[in-house]
C-alpha cells in the first residue's frame, strides 16, 4: 500500500494574498492580545472591574479573545477558499 498524496497539488495563484491576508490577521489580533497583557501589567484595577453581572473585565476580554481567534480562522478559510476557487480557475487542485 503505497502513501501517496490523495490529491494532485499544482500551482496556487492565491498564495500571496492569502499570506498578506495571514499577516493582516496575525497583527490585529497579536495588537489586540498586546493591549491585554499591558492592560494586565499596568491597569490591574480596570481589568478587575465588573463587566457582565458578576465576571470581571479580564475574564470577558479572555474569553473575547478566544473567540476572536476562532472567528478570525473562519473568515481566513472562508475569504482564502474563494480567492483560491477564483484565482486558480475554479479547478480543485
């Protein structure tokens, strides 16, 4: 039994946008986690404040950024699969 890949792999036409697209994404949420940390190190008093009935700030903008990563992957393989579909010509590669 031989493993081989199950698809034939070509050229993909998108790659450059789909990295430029990666980086965008990365930098946002890297610049949204880095306002966590120094909010953590230099405002500890404002993350402890009560946001939603008794959870605190800090509980809400962690569980924002789990979420945050999460949607932001959906919308990369959502925007990558139609530039891919569109740039390559609409062929499964």
């Amino acid at each position: 039994m031989l493993h081989e890949p199950a698809v034939e792999v070509g050229a993909d036409y998108a790659s450059k946008k789909k990295t430029r697209l990666g980086v965008i994404l990365f930098t946002v949420y890297a610049t949204i986690y880095a306002l966590f940390v120094l909010f953590g190190l230099f405002y500890t008093d404002l993350l402890g404040l009560k946001a939603i009935g008794n959870i605190n700030l800090a509980v809400v903008y962690g569980i924002g950024l789990i979420l945050l990563a999460a949607i932001m992957g959906f919308v990369y393989n959502l925007v990558c699969s139609r530039m891919e579909d569109q740039m390559n010509g609409g062929a499964k590669l």
